[in-house]
C-alpha cells in the first residue's frame, strides 16, 4: 500500500501531475484547508495547526516530490517572506526556538519537502531495493569538514556555546542538507533540471520587473534612483536591501543565457533576449558595487571558456560594450564618491577591523559559529558610529572570526569543491555535447554567486546555495556525456 502510494513503479520518471492526480490534488488541499479551518474555530493552539498543515505537506510531497522541489527553486530568492509560527510550551524545542519558531518561507517549504524525500528515499533505496533513489552527498568531505570546524568552534564560545551550538545546527548543517543535498539528489533529469532553470528564472525576471518599478517610484539616491526591492502591503518578498536585488539577478542571468541558448523559436529568442536585457540592466542600476565585480568576473570566466583564443578577436565588440555602459560607469564612480557609499565603506571596513581582531585572539579556531554579531554589539565604537551591529560583510571575514584558520581553509575546500567539480565537467565534455554550454554557464552562475558573497551577507541561505545545486546538478545530469582525458580540439570554438 505504501509503495502505491509513493511510486508507480515504472512510470515515476515519466509521471506528471494530471487527470485524475490533479483532482486528487485539489481535494486533498480542499480537505487540508477545511480541516485547519474546522481546527481554528475550535481554538487549537496554532502549534498544533502549523504541525497538522506540515504533515499534510509531507504527505502530498512524499507523492509528488517534484512539485515540492518546484515550489522550493521558486521561493528561494524571496527570503523576505517570513513564517512566524509560535511554539507554545513545548519543553526543549520552545527554548531552543526562544518560545517562537521564525523563519524564511523558503526554509519552511525545504523542511518539509527533505523529510517526504527522505522517507521516500529510505523506503524505496533501503527497502525496496531501488538504487535510483540513492542517496547522495555532493562534496560530503569538503562539507563535512566545513560543519565538523563549526562544531569544534563552539567550544571557543564560552558561556554562548549554546548559541554556537544552534547557529551550527542552523544555518550551517540546513543549508547542506537542504538547499544542497536536497534539490542535488531531486534533480534527475535534463527535463526536471530545464524545468527549475525555468523556474528560477522566472523568479529572476519578476525581480527585475520590481527594480524596473522601484526606479519610478523610490526617491533618488543622487542623480539617479537607484534599483532596489519594493514592498506590498509592508512585505517585501525579496528583502528592504539593493544587494538582495542584485544577488538573485547574477544568478539568473547565466540561466537566461542557457535557455536562450536553447530557445527554439524565433518569439521565445526575442522574449529572452529582451528578458536577459531588463535582468542585465537593473543589476547594473542596482549601483551595487559587489553586483559590478561580480558581473566582471562571470564575464571573464565565460570568455575564458567559450573563447579562449578568440579573445583578440572580440575584443573591438567589448570596447563597443564598455563605451555604451560608459555613462552608468562614470556614475557608478561618482555614486561610490557619495556620502551614503562611503559611510558604508567605513562600516565594511570596522566589521573588518573586528574581524581580524577575532582572529588574532583565537586564530586556529575563531571565537565560535555565530558569535560575530555579539562582537560587534560589544564594540562601543562601531554601535555609536552605525546603529544596531550587523553581520560581517563578507564570508571571508565572518568565517575569519568565527571559525579561525582552520575555517578558512575548510571554506576555500568547500568553494574549491563546486569550481573544480564544474570545470572538470567542461572540460570533459565533448564540444558537441548540449551539456557542454549549460554547464559552463553553470560554472559562471557559480563562480558570480560565491562572488557575490565575499561582499555580502548571504553565506549561508538559499540565494546562495540553491544556484550552487543547480549548477552541480547541471553536471550531475551531464555526466554520462563526460569523456575523461579528451583533449580539446576545437578550443577557441564557440559553444
């Protein structure tokens, strides 16, 4: 019975949601939001309401996963959307959650989506036998060596050991498990990996269309208004920051790139073009200086790879390029010039400051996962000078602190793992081969993301991690195409 329900055995890799699935699906949330509704006019506590919803999810994601990891690519980039569930008195758990469990929606929809997935893949691979249904740890060692540095950290915490211990918990281990791990093992096929690349895409697009907004209806930074995230009715999906913009546009602009690539008519070309144009536009309008570097290290590591010795040859078009954006970049450095940009300097800079401070007090270990914050509210200078402390602008600095030398290497292990991994796949891949383009913009979108968050804040959630999935399921899907040691003929050719 519960393999029934679970898995059509022989068509799970063809299977759609249709017919009489998709009735089924429609009672099942008629039924879900009948009874929590029946539950709320009873008085239940909203725990037990929040629990009731979560195990009905469960259920329907057990069956149909693939609309789960769906709605996990879509919601990925909009961190602003919060899920406030109080925890009542619930012993342990109320204290850890501090009697209120707050988090993103995205984190919600990954929680409950990594326990259908692990229940069906123990059932089916352990169970049944099914080794489709594998389970696999993309760069466990890097990874694991990452986590087991965060957790020896805690002991340099002292009396806050408890609060490291947490931060280690989450985010670090979740967002391994499940904005890695998970969307890795779901994504199984060139069909489900073109779908998320879709989707994510579509996320891209309805972001740049609220910086499009943004311009006509925010005041103006300067001379110019500046890009940023909007809100409705006081919710801002995508966060109150230009740099929460900007992060999701680098990552959807390489996926533009591969699906315009693959475009099949001449309408859906036009439709990208203009839609990898509007992206390209309001990341630069953004003025985010990270956004700027980061664009220019995705389009070096794309000319280096589809180019190669072509560079020569193509550079009068990037001349062409760098004199129409002049007039954005000679704003771009009077904008840097400004009060507002400079203020934020001299904050990156202090946070910088107890950065090395940190770890010149423990340098092979750091002052513990997650005690930056406390450091900065304890510095008296930077409180007085820029308000309510802030997180380290940059992984480098945050980890430097936290997590010591030893941190450091274990994060340049982890980073390292994702580049190697997809250049070797490039490089592997026959020229004639639809994953050798696909994988090589993943390679940029990869090398942009872990870019974006040397400046940034963003480390450890899913606008960084969901992309780095993407890309390495990209060369997960590829694989079987891979030719080891083939020697590259054609370099120079363009893909």
């Amino acid at each position: 019975m519960f393999e029934d329900f679970i898995l059509d055995v022989g068509k799970e890799v063809g299977r759609e949601v249709r017919g009489e699935e998709r009735g089924a699906m429609i009672w099942f949330w008629v039924s879900l939001i009948f009874l929590v509704a029946a539950f709320v006019v009873m008085g239940y506590p909203i725990t037990i309401i929040s629990m009731l919803v979560s195990l009905g999810l469960v259920a329907l994601f057990i069956k149909y996963h693939r609309l789960g990891l769906y709605l996990l690519i879509l919601a990925a980039p909009f961190i602003g959307l919060m899920v406030h569930v109080p925890t009542g008195e619930l012993g342990l758990i109320s204290e850890f959650f501090s009697g209120s469990a707050d988090f993103a929606l995205v984190d919600g929809i990954a929680i409950v989506l990594f326990l259908a997935w692990l229940i069906k893949s123990i059932y089916l691979w352990k169970i049944r036998g099914f080794d489709r249904w594998q389970i696999y740890f993309p760069g466990a060692l890097f990874f694991g060596a990452f986590i087991g540095v965060a957790l020896l950290s805690v002991f340099m915490a002292g009396e806050d050991w408890q609060q490291s211990f947490k931060y280690c918990v989450r985010p670090i281990m979740f967002f391994y498990l499940v904005f890695l791990v998970l969307p890795y093992n779901l994504i199984r096929s060139k069909v489900e990996l073109r779908r998320v690349f879709q989707i994510f895409y579509g996320a891209g697009i309805f972001s740049a269309f609220l910086g499009l907004v943004s311009l006509f209806i925010l005041p103006a930074a300067g001379l110019l208004t500046r890009a940023a995230p909007i809100a409705f009715w006081g919710i801002s999906p995508l966060g109150e920051n230009h740099n929460l913009l900007a992060e999701v546009l680098i990552a959807a602009l390489p996926i533009g790139m591969i699906l315009f690539h693959d475009s099949k008519t001449k309408w859906s070309s036009l439709g990208l073009a203009l839609g990898n144009g509007l992206i390209f536009v309001i990341a630069l309008l953004t003025f985010a200086r990270t956004a700027w570097i980061a664009i220019l290290f995705m389009a070096i590591v794309y000319f280096a790879l589809v180019y190669q010795k072509k560079l020569v040859k193509i550079s009068k078009y990037i001349l062409v390029l760098i004199l129409l954006l002049a007039p954005v970049i000679i704003y771009m450095y009077i904008f840097s010039t400004s009060y507002v940009a400079l203020s934020s300097t001299e904050a990156r800079l202090m946070l910088s400051e107890i950065a090395v401070q940190m770890f010149g007090a423990s340098p092979v270990l750091g002052q513990g996962a997650g005690m930056f914050m406390n450091y900065v509210g304890a510095t008296n200078l930077f409180t007085f000078e820029f308000g309510q402390p802030m997180e380290a602008h940059g992984v480098l600095q945050k980890v430097m602190g936290e997590m010591g030398l030893a941190g450091l290497i274990a994060l340049a292990s982890m980073f390292g793992y994702v580049i190697v991994r997809l250049a070797k796949s490039f490089k592997n891949l026959p020229w004639a081969s639809q994953g050798k383009y696909i994988v090589a913009f993943s390679l940029v979108m990869a090398v942009g993301s872990i870019c974006y968050q040397l400046f940034n804040t963003n480390y450890y959630n899913s606008k960084l991690w969901i992309p780095l999935a993407l890309a390495l399921a990209a060369a997960k899907v590829f694989k079987h195409e891979e030719r080891p040691g083939v020697k590259k003929k054609n370099a120079g050719k363009k893909i």
